[in-house]
C-alpha cells in the first residue's frame, strides 16, 4: 500500500511540473532562441507557428487537468477511509 502511495504522488508531481513546463514553455524567451536555433527555415517557422504552441500549451494543460483529477480522487478516497 505504500508504494502505490508513493508512486501516486510521484505521478502527481510529474504531471503537475510537465504541465506547468509544457504550458509556459513555448510563449517564452528561451523558445524563440531554440527557434532561431533551428538549422532550417521550414523548421523556423514550424517552432514560432502559434498552432504548434498552442497545442504543446494544450498538451500541458491536459496533464495539468489530469493532476488535479487525480489529486481530487485520491483525497476523495483518503477521507472515505
């Protein structure tokens, strides 16, 4: 039973980071170096594109979502208990 605990709060800390990570990553000053970075213009302009920043925003909010769902279910058995 204590492993399953701990593994759950290790996966609540990976989804509460990767999302928080993935969300903010690509609207800040670091992305538009990597992008600039880039060896080729076609891959120039796929970095700075705002569908493709919006979409690895979206991909971390869903593991933010999916943090929070869990956080909720296990503190929801927690007191049932």
């Amino acid at each position: 039973m204590r492993l399953e605990s701990a593994f759950r709060v290790l996966f609540f800390v990976y989804c509460l980071e990767a999302g928080l990570f993935l969300t903010v990553l690509p609207w800040s000053a670091s992305w538009n170096q990597l992008a600039w970075s880039a060896p080729t213009a076609l891959l120039h302009g796929w970095l700075t594109a705002g569908a493709l920043r919006g979409a690895i925003s979206g991909f971390g909010l869903c593991h933010l979502l999916w943090a929070l769902h869990d956080i909720d279910a296990y503190l929801r058995r927690a007191t049932a208990r």
